[in-house]
C-alpha cells in the first residue's frame, strides 16, 4: 500500500518539526514556504557587518528538540551545537537596581543580598517559589506536554477532578500565586514577565504558567553556536538527508477541498498539488480565514483563540559597546500591571513598557564589528486590531520612549552611538509572516477567555486537516513550536497510519 502524502504548509519550526516526525514515520512529505528561507519567525538579517536574529533570541528546553532528532534516529549534537548563557537575564529598574538571575544557586543567593531587608529572607521565598514552580512544571509536563492533550476536556479525562482542584494551580492567576510568595516588588517584576515567553499578562495567565522559570532554573538557557538561526540550517540539512522536498518562495494562496476532507493546495502561481494530508504551520485562524474563506459564522467559534501579543522590533548597531548589558536583559516598567493592563485589556500601546533586551556577543562576538554592539529591543504591544487607531507614527512616537528609558537607566548616549537602525512593527510581523494581527508568540493565554489553552492540532471540520506552530497547543516559543510538530505527527500516526 502507498505510503500517504502530507503537505505541510509553512517551513517554521512546528513545520519542519512535523515533517521531521511524519517522514521518520514513513509519510511522503512535503513543504512549501512563502518566504526564501526556512524557519519562518526564527529568521536573521545582516547589515553593514551586523547579523540581528529577528525572531527567537533564548534557547531552552534542549530535550525537545534532542527528541525530534532522534526520531530521525540522528544525534542533535551532530547538526546543532550549544553554548550555556550566563548569568541568565540581567534586569535593571527605575530606582537604580541592577540583579541578575543565576542558575547557580550560589550566584542567586548571591544577588538576592542586593535586595532590601533579611538576605535570608529573600532567598526563603525564592526557593518556597521554586518549590511551587517545580510542582506546576512537573504536573503539566506528563500530561500536557508529553500526552499532547488538546482541550480542557482532554486535560479533565487525564488529570481527573482532584488533582486538578488540588494540585494544578488554575484558582489563581500567575501574578497572584507570585505576590503570595515574594514580599519584594522587584521579584514580583521579575517573575511576573516570565510570561514574555508566550506573550500574554501575568494578570491573566493562569497561576500554573508559573512553571517557566524552571525551564531555566532547571534546564539552563542556551544560545545556538553560529547564531540562532543556526537551528533553522541544521533542521534543513536533516530534512535534505531525508529526502524531504522544501518548495521555498512557494505561498499557498488556498487549501482545496471536497466535502469534508481537504484535497491539497494552491499555490500562488497556480499550481495544483494534491495530497492525503495537510498540515498547517500558519496560524489557525489565518488558515481558515484566508486559505479556506470559511463563513464569519464559522470565524466567530475560534475567537477565543485571540492572538497573543505583537512586538516592535527594533534592532540597532552600534559604534560603541555597552558593557552595562549581559546577553539577555530586562529594562522594567514602573508600574508592571498597567503596563500589561493597557497592552493586553485595554489594546493600547503603552506609556512605559518592560523592555526585553538582548546583546548576543556577549556570548558571540562575531554578531558586530569588533568594538561595535548589536542590541535588540523588544516591548510587547497590542496586535494589529480593526479600529485600533494605531498609526506608523504612534510606532515611531513609541520607539522614542523606548530609547529615553534605556539612555535614562543606563545606556548613556546610546542615540548617537546608533550607526545601523531596523525596526519591525505589527505589520511588518503579519505580512512577513502571516500571524494573525501580526502576534508573535500565537494563541493568547488567558483564564477567562480559553482556560490557557491554545487551539486544537487537528481540524473539527476537516478530516484529514491538521495544525501546528504557536497558535495550537502546547503554545508558542520555541520548543513549544518543535513539540507540537511532534505531537500533531503522534496524532496523524494514530489516526491515519502508513500504509
């Protein structure tokens, strides 16, 4: 019997995950990716001896994508090499504190000594949290993650009533569970924007996200020797040894279908390819909004899976260096909650937004001219929204604030010391990569609108149709991505099989 032939539309990686997972498997699989490069928002840009990763600049979670690798019966080490940042993040406020994070728990206990009051204190409450932190992690790691649960009524069947009341941290939202353990503000700060890594607000999430900081803690944070996008290049030379096709510049302008099963796609320049199977690394909504014209009734069902937040992206090359900067930083609001209250509920851009920082040569100088700095900035914004009102110049206006605050809390001069300047905003975002409203890290996470979860892997409408990348569950993030093209090939192994 003929193997079946699966599609896979968009080469990010829960695409090039999934194709991994299904060609391993025996499927006859292939890509086709819009763009002239794989690895959709995992993406790089060189400019006057500058190379700036435009998309994911942390590394975690090695153990995901070591697994996908073996899938293909192949050492990760032999295509992806590296290299543990230290300290973690380094986080600067308003009233003048600098405190990095440690994986060493020397080295925390260490900084915890800059805070007001008992040390001793400070360090209880740390490890009361991380005691909690682990449980949540630990919990949601054997069902949710390694089962692939799918929906709150997956989650119920596999947990069951009890340890979900008792153990699972779903009464309270995750900036809640944290000002029940820290007494200081700046814990409160720094812990509470662990949720940068799915793009949403602590006040929101529910209090078992407060897992990921044992993501680091736990499993150390890593940067991709060569380059993030170094990731991207060893999955594309794994799937070249295994005969997987990838059709680059190739966009798929529509699914095509017959009843309720798809039949293949259309490409752009009006090809026709046929296949048993698709799967869809675009986003969900978009998918079904532009590739398959679904009915706005039909829309109205998944607005629950509203996108996650937007970013404005601004890369900058510098004549000087900032010593000031560890490789990963954060530059925080002076008051967090509105800040996360006027980008994620009221839909504005904010007045004082916590700043993500990144400075990657101070783990590979090779990123900058030498002497030279490569800085990436990013504050999370509101996606793009009818009727917002938001202007090119309100980006532009936000960019401004977004200079004065680092030159106010440390970065002396950096203005003039600008020599290469990039900026991405929600739109560029969407139209590079088809997100929708231009998020960056998928499905939103909020209690009140989805129980925290994010879209379904495979279609209810469309049998033979399935999803993957940030806006299906486990969520966004970069092993989150690589997981779910596992676990949607898991899900088409179990219900359509090779033949």
């Amino acid at each position: 019997m003929k193997n079946p032939r699966v599609v896979v539309i968009g080469a990010g990686l829960g695409g090039l995950s999934a194709a991994i997972s299904l060609r391993a498997a025996g499927y006859e699989v292939e890509v086709f990716e819009k763009n002239e490069r794989i690895g959709g928002k995992l993406n790089v840009m060189e400019k006057d001896g500058f190379t700036f990763d435009l998309g994911p600049s942390i590394f975690t979670l090695p153990q995901y994508f070591e697994d996908l690798f073996a899938r293909a019966g192949k050492r990760m080490a032999d295509y992806v090499e590296l290299d543990a940042v230290t300290p973690h993040w380094r986080n600067f406020f308003e009233d003048g504190l600098v405190l990095d994070l440690y994986e060493e728990p020397d080295l925390m206990r260490r900084e915890l000594e800059k805070l007001a009051g008992e040390a001793g204190k400070h360090w209880k409450e740390f490890e009361s949290f991380m005691g909690y932190a682990r449980q949540q992690y630990g919990i949601i790691e054997e069902g949710y993650l390694k089962q692939g649960l799918d929906n709150l009524w997956e989650f119920l069947r596999y947990y069951g009533l009890r340890k979900i009341g008792k153990q699972i941290d779903y009464g309270r939202s995750m900036a809640e569970a944290i000002e029940a353990h820290f007494s200081d503000p700046h814990m409160r700060s720094i812990f509470e924007y662990f949720i940068k890594y799915v793009g949403s607000s602590a006040l929101a999430a529910p209090g078992y996200m407060n897992l990921m900081p044992v993501i680091q803690f736990d499993y150390g944070l890593w940067y991709v020797r060569g380059g993030m996008y170094a990731l991207a290049e060893g999955l594309g030379k794994l799937m070249e040894e295994m005969g997987i096709p990838v059709h680059l510049n190739a966009g798929v302008v529509a699914i095509n279908r017959g009843g309720r099963q798809v039949t293949g796609l259309t490409l752009r320049d009006g090809t026709v390819v046929k296949s048993d199977l698709v799967v869809s690394n675009m986003e969900v909504i978009p998918t079904y909004k532009r590739l398959l014209s679904e009915s706005p009734r039909f829309l109205k069902k998944l607005e629950k899976f509203a996108p996650a937040c937007s970013g404005l992206v601004i890369h900058l090359g510098t004549k000087k260096a900032y010593p000031e900067l560890a490789h990963h930083n954060f530059f925080y609001s002076g008051n967090q909650h509105k800040h996360f209250k006027t980008v994620f509920e009221e839909g504005r851009l904010p007045e004082d937004p916590t700043l993500y920082v990144v400075a990657p040569t101070r783990t590979d100088p090779s990123k900058a001219p030498e002497g030279c700095d490569n800085i990436k900035i990013l504050p999370h914004i509101p996606p793009l929204a009818e009727g917002s009102g938001i202007t090119h110049e309100d980006y532009l206006a936000l960019r401004d604030r977004i200079l004065d605050k680092m030159e106010r809390m440390g970065l002396k001069n950096l203005r003039e010391n600008i020599v290469v300047q990039d900026v991405l905003t929600p739109v560029d975002i969407e139209r590079m990569y088809g997100s929708n409203g231009g998020s960056i890290y998928g499905v939103v996470s909020d209690w009140k609108l989805n129980h925290g979860f994010k879209a379904p892997k495979c279609s209810k409408k469309y049998g033979n149709l399935y999803f993957c990348g940030g806006s299906v569950n486990p969520g966004g993030g970069m092993p989150m991505a690589i997981l779910s093209g596992q676990k949607v090939a898991d899900r088409i192994i179990a219900r359509q099989p090779p033949g």
